[in-house]
C-alpha cells in the first residue's frame, strides 16, 4: 500500500502498480521458486518469464551466487571460516544434501543456505554444459571474492576488479548460457563483464550508508582521499560540496559504462532474454540519476520508488523503448547539472550523458539505413509478386 502512497504524485506508476498486481500469476510451488522468491521478489518474476530452455539454469546460478554473497556478506562469520568456503564453494554444489548454517541471526538470506541441499539437488539436474558454466563461474567469484576479504577497495584498478569477481563475471557465466542455449549467438564478453560492473558500482554507492555502519566500505580510496581523510566525514555538513563531489565522480564513472551495455543489449535477439538483462540495466540508470548530486545517499539508503520500478518493469519492452528511456535521462541529467552552482564535478557527468546521447544517435541513424534498404527489398518483392501474378493470368 505504501507503494502506491509514494506514486501519489505520479499517476501513470500508479496504473503500473495496479496491472503488475492483477497480471501475477502465481508460479509453479516448488521449492526452488519458494526460495528465488524469499531471495528476491521482483527479480523472481523476471526469471520465471525466462525462456523455458534456461530458466532452471538461471534461477539456479542466481541461487547458487545468492549462497556465496551471503557467505562474503556475512560479518559475523570469522575470516578463518569464511575464506576458506569462499574457495571451496564451487565443489559444495556437487556435494548432496551439503546446508551451510554459519551465518549470523541477522543475516536476512540464511534460509537460502539452511536449505542449499535443494539447489544441490536442482544443480546435479540439469545439463552438464550448464553445471559446467555455473561452477566455473562460482570458483572464479569465490576466490575473488576470498582475495577480497584481506584486501581493501584502494585504487580504480581494485574496484574494477573486485565488481569484476562479483557482478562482471555473472555477466559473463549469464552469456555463456545463452550462447550454450542458442537462444543468443556469441556476445561481446567485455561487454557483458561491464554489464555487471554498471549494476554492482549502482550497488556500492546506494549501500554507503548500510557499509559504513557494518565497519567497510568499497568506495575506491583513490576518489574519495582526494576530498576526505576518512569517508565518515563525507556525513559532516561542512563537508556536503566534497561529499557531493566524490559521489558525482563515481556517478559518472558508472554512467561511462553505458554505451558499451546498451551495445550488448542492442545484440539480444530473444525477447525474454533480453527482458532478463534490461530490467536491471534500467533500474541502475534510474537509480543513477536520482543520486546525482543527491546529498541523501549520505544520510540513508536511497531507493527508486516501487512504482518507478514496476513501470520500468512494464515498460520496457524492447530496444527501442530502452533507448527512448536512456536518452531522457541522460537530458534529465544534463537538465539537473546546469542548475547546480559550483563543479562538483559536473563536467565528468554531463560528458557521459553527452556519450550515451551519441551513441543512441548513432544507432538511429545506423537503423534508418537498415530500414530504408528493407523499405526497397519490399517493393522488389512486391513488384515480383505482381509480375508473377499478371504473368500467370
Ligand atoms: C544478476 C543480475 C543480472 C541480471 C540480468 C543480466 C545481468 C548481466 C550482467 C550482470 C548481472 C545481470 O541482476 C540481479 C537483479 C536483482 O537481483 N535484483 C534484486 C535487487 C536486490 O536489491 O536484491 C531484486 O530483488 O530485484 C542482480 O542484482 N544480481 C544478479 C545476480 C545473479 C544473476 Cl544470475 C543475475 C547481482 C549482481 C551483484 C548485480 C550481479
């Protein structure tokens, strides 16, 4: 109900609120569905529309990463403990009826790991070429992300690899079971790794406050040292233009990462696969633009309404839809920037929002062309059609 409270102002959410609501079909009850839906609700929707060929090979990988994160999560689970499993957890997926119950009382996906022997048991079910790629994948993540556990985000060169263990390489593992479903051709591996990286730096800058409070942060010590000491002062009032001033740095670092996703999305051919990946690309961007230059991020967790997102969830059902979407906000952006006063860095944003408007002009017009030599195809074939028609009279 708060939802629709929160879309007062925004009546075409509101519509969206209500037709998501009566279009829910409940999904089949079996436990896996039971525990895609305790781990993420919204998302779990998006899976079940997969294509039926991946779908048990996706909501399986997304509950088997699901597992590892909520190891790495986990700060209640001793370093001594938790490294070694991060490393190992790609062989407990072979091990039936293996549960984990390590996990602190507050660790809101626990359940996840206390009933792991059914992912277990779903895992051993399906085609070896897509265990293949969900245990390579999750050996690769868990020793990232064990590596990680010792090692602080310092440079830009940290941050790229750590999102790249725990969001580039699902990126990646997605696009080697669409390629190995052929329901997509080859993809663009860097493209799908930045895929991951879009959604996981969104992620890092909405959990500032969420970290900081659990004692870590993934912010790049390399940005944020060069406005504070400590990033706890980023809270202090009279550090609002630096605070302003490193999150506008990462904003933009993130919005650099879109032309290459929009290029791998404009590459999808089945719809529901390219339904899967778009939904969270758009929420990022969403999510994006309401951070900019947003002081809040620093004060609390900062969300994109519940009716934004079912109206992103609804509507965007194709490429062009997609690129509609991107191209207001990059001027929605822009828009913002040329009221702010002072440079907070700006100039980094508004240059990433004039590079995402190139490219989907660039697309335009590379499809005009398309359309104009489909345009002539017809009337050739129309004009044989015809020939054959009046020859055979
Ligand atoms: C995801 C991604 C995801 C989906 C589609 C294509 C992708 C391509 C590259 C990388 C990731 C891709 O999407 C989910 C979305 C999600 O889980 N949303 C949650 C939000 C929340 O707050 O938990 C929801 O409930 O709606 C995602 O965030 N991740 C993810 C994990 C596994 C898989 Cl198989 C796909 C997590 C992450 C860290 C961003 C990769």
């Amino acid at each position: 109900m708060s939802a629709i409270y929160q879309s007062i102002l925004h009546p075409s959410e509101i519509y969206s609120l209500v037709k998501y609501k009566l279009l829910d079909e409940k999904p089949e009850k079996t436990r896996l569905n039971h525990l895609l839906n305790i781990t993420s609700r919204s998302f779990a929707r998006v899976i079940q529309s997969l294509d039926p060929e991946i779908r048990q090979a996706v909501c399986i990988f997304y509950l088997v990463l699901r597992g590892l994160d909520t190891v790495e999560d986990d700060m209640t689970i001793p370093k001594e403990e938790k490294i070694p499993l991060l490393r190992v957890f790609h062989e407990k997926i072979y091990e039936k009826g293996y549960c984990y119950y390590g996990n602190g009382p507050n660790e809101k996906d626990a359940v996840l790991l206390h009933s792991f022997d059914h992912v277990i048991e779903e895992f051993l079910k399906l085609k070896p070429k897509y265990q293949k790629v969900i245990a390579d994948i999750t050996k690769r993540m868990g020793n990232g992300m064990a590596d990680f556990i010792t090692k602080k985000v310092e440079t830009m060169q940290d941050y790229n690899l750590y999102t790249h263990y725990v969001a580039g390489l699902v990126g990646i593992g997605l696009t080697e079971l669409f390629k190995e479903s052929n329901l997509e051709k080859e993809l663009d591996l860097d493209q799908a790794n930045e895929m991951g990286l879009f959604l996981q730096k969104t992620n890092i800058l909405k959990d500032f406050v969420t970290d900081l409070e659990e004692g870590r942060l993934f912010w790049p010590k390399q940005v944020w040292e060069q406005y504070v000491n400590d990033p706890k002062d980023f809270v202090l009032p009279e550090n609002r233009e630096k605070a302003l001033s490193c999150l506008n740095d990462l904003v933009a670092d993130a919005l650099e990462l879109v032309p290459s996703c929009l290029s791998y999305m404009s590459k999808l051919e089945n719809k529901s696969v390219f339904h899967f990946c778009a939904i969270p690309q758009v929420m990022a961007i969403a999510t994006l633009v309401l951070f900019f230059n947003n002081y809040s991020v620093f004060e609390k967790s900062v969300k994109i309404r519940r009716g934004l997102a079912v109206k992103l969830i609804t509507e965007i059902t194709d490429f062009e839809k997609m690129k509609q979407l991107y191209y207001d906000y990059a001027l929605e952006i822009n828009e913002k920037a040329r009221n702010v006063d002072g440079e907070y860095n700006i100039g980094r944003v508004t240059e990433a929002c004039a590079n995402i408007v190139r490219w989907i002009r660039a697309d335009d017009q590379r499809k005009q062309v398309t359309r104009k030599t489909t345009g002539y195809v017809y009337y050739i074939l129309l004009f044989m059609v015809l020939a054959v028609v009046f020859i055979s009279q």
